[in-house]
C-alpha cells in the first residue's frame, strides 16, 4: 500500500508545479495524510523499527513538498490590491 500510494504523490506534486493552481487540491486531506505518515514514522520509532520507516519518510516529504506547492500557487494566484 505505501508503494502504490506513494506512487501517485509524484503526479501530484507535478501537477502542482506545473499548473501553479490550487484548484482539486484540499489542503486539509493533504495535511491528514501527512499527520498519517508522520504518526507511522513515530509508530516505527516506537513499537516496531524496520525498513518500512523509509517509505513513510519518502511519502512524507513528498506530501510535504505538495503542501508546500500548494501554499505556493496560493499566494501566486492570491487576488492582488489596488
């Protein structure tokens, strides 16, 4: 599962960099997935240390970097005063 769906976060963070748009993108779903991934890192830490910790660290940082994107194309397409 964290491969398939860390396989898609690349065509996400492409699209946002490319479109410089925020529209289809929910900040607040992108920051549940990140508390996701964040709270597996920490669950790996704790309870079970193995590899795996490097794909929640991988899909982590990529939804990160959408975030970030995001919050980017936000301010880019922000309505400007007069």
């Amino acid at each position: 599962m964290l491969v398939c769906f860390g396989a898609a976060w690349p065509a996400s963070i492409y699209k946002s960099y490319v479109s410089r748009q925020t529209a289809g993108k929910s900040i607040l779903f992108l920051w549940i997935v990140f508390a996701g991934y964040f709270f597996g890192v920490i669950h790996k830490l704790v309870f079970s240390y193995d590899l795996v910790i490097y794909l929640y660290i991988l899909n982590g940082v990529m939804v990160m970097a959408d975030i970030i994107l995001y919050y980017r194309n936000k301010v880019n397409h922000s309505p400007e005063k007069d």
